[in-house]
C-alpha cells in the first residue's frame, strides 16, 4: 500500500511539473513573439515596396458584407495601396464552402473602392494565418509582404513571415473595440505556440500547388461564372 501510495504521490508530482514547464513554455513563446512581431509593426518604411499587401480574412456577415474587423484590415489595405506600399494587394481567407466565401467580399470592396480588379489576387484556401502567410511565399511566389491586420493578430503573422525568410512589416487596423475581443486573445495565446513549432519544423501550408505570381494578373483567381477559363487554370492550385 505504502509503495502504491508513493507512486501516485511521483506520478502526481511529475503530472504537475509537466504542466508547469507548459505553462512557462507557452509564456515564453508568446514574449518572445510578441517582442520579435512588435518591431515589424507601423514602421517608418521611407517608401519601401512590397510584393503584395496581405489582407488576411476574417469572419463575414450573413448578408455578405464584411464584418467591422473585416472592413477596418480592408480600409487599411486599400489606404496602402493608393499610398504606393505595393501595386499587388492578396486578400487570403476561408473559401472552403460553397456557403461561406471571405475572399470574393474581400476583393470586391476592394473593386469598389477603386482598385483595379487586376492588381487583387485571391487565395481562397487561407483557411489559417499559417497557411495565408506560407501560400503567399510558395504559391503567389511573394518575396516581401506587407501584412494588414489587427495589432493583436499581426505578432504572430509577421513571426511566421519573418522566420519563414519573407521581408515583411505589418499595418495594424484598430480604429475601433470588437465585441468578443477576451475570446480572441485567449485563442491567439494559444494559437501562437502552435504557429511557433510550426515555423521552427519547417511545416507547409495545408494547400499547396501550381505557382500563380504574384506580378500577374489577379483575375487569374477569380472564381466567379463568368471567368470559367481563368477559374480552370485556378483549379490546378486549390
């Protein structure tokens, strides 16, 4: 009995180290990306160019619009592109359902708002911020990057660009609070650590494919009926 007690007393013990050291590892993880990510954000770039303005994806309402987290990247995208930051912009997000579509809102507000149809790609399989940063390097052939989102979110994206060997920098979009926002922390706490190890074992993006460059044209992605030979070609890489 004594034996069996002292077992459990170790096994215990070492369930409880275990845990601790995870705990200091996901701190750790999360400071240093912080920090790494933090000095990439609204820099002073003197004119410096990019390949693409990365706008990564974020939820879209019922009625098709984008939601205000949605709209705020975008706002600040399209204000890149007339500032002359990059002529290409490359909208990434989920497309993995007929029913739910991030990309196509995300490029036609951009359209709308006067930027030529052909200067936006569209990546319709960023169904993460690993696989939108990994796809814009191997698959839209990006060598620099300019990343749009929010500030909370651009720490981690601009760590994975930076340790993937893309020249980047990031313009954060935080005009307004977002309900919800506790959640997303939290979330993005962990999602970190994920990211971290994904960088340092040299993982792809879920997707990959034909290489569609970045200095083509950006209709090559469109998807819609009345593209069927562009969206054909498309098809080779989705």
């Amino acid at each position: 009995m004594k034996n069996r007690k002292k077992t459990l007393i170790i096994v215990a013990a070492a369930v409880a180290a275990a845990a601790l050291c995870g705990v200091i590892a996901t701190a750790v993880i999360n400071a240093v990306m912080v920090s790494r990510g933090g000095e990439l954000i609204d820099i002073q770039t003197d004119g410096e160019k990019y390949d693409c303005i990365l706008i990564l994806g974020a939820g879209v309402r019922d009625d098709g619009t984008p939601s205000a987290m949605l709209a705020d990247r975008l706002d600040r995208g399209i204000e890149l592109y007339f500032s002359g930051a990059s002529e290409r912009i490359l909208v990434s997000g989920d497309h993995g359902r007929a029913d739910y579509d991030e990309v196509n809102v995300m490029k036609e507000y951009c359209v709308k708002a006067g930027v030529p149809s052909e200067a936006v790609f569209m990546d319709h399989a960023g169904f993460s911020t690993y696989d939108s940063v990994m796809r814009a390097k191997n698959v839209f052939c990006c060598e620099s990057v300019l990343v749009v989102s929010q500030r909370y979110h651009l720490y981690r994206a601009l760590y994975i660009a930076d340790g993937t060997g893309l020249r980047c920098a990031g313009a954060s979009a935080d005009p307004r609070r977002y309900a919800g926002q506790i959640k997303r922390d939290v979330r993005e706490y962990l999602a970190r650590v994920k990211d971290a190890c994904f960088v340092l074992f040299g993982v792809d993006s879920k997707y990959g494919g034909a290489t569609v460059p970045i200095s083509g044209n950006g209709d090559i992605t469109n998807d819609r009926a009345d593209n069927t030979a562009k969206n054909r070609q498309y098809d080779a890489y989705f």
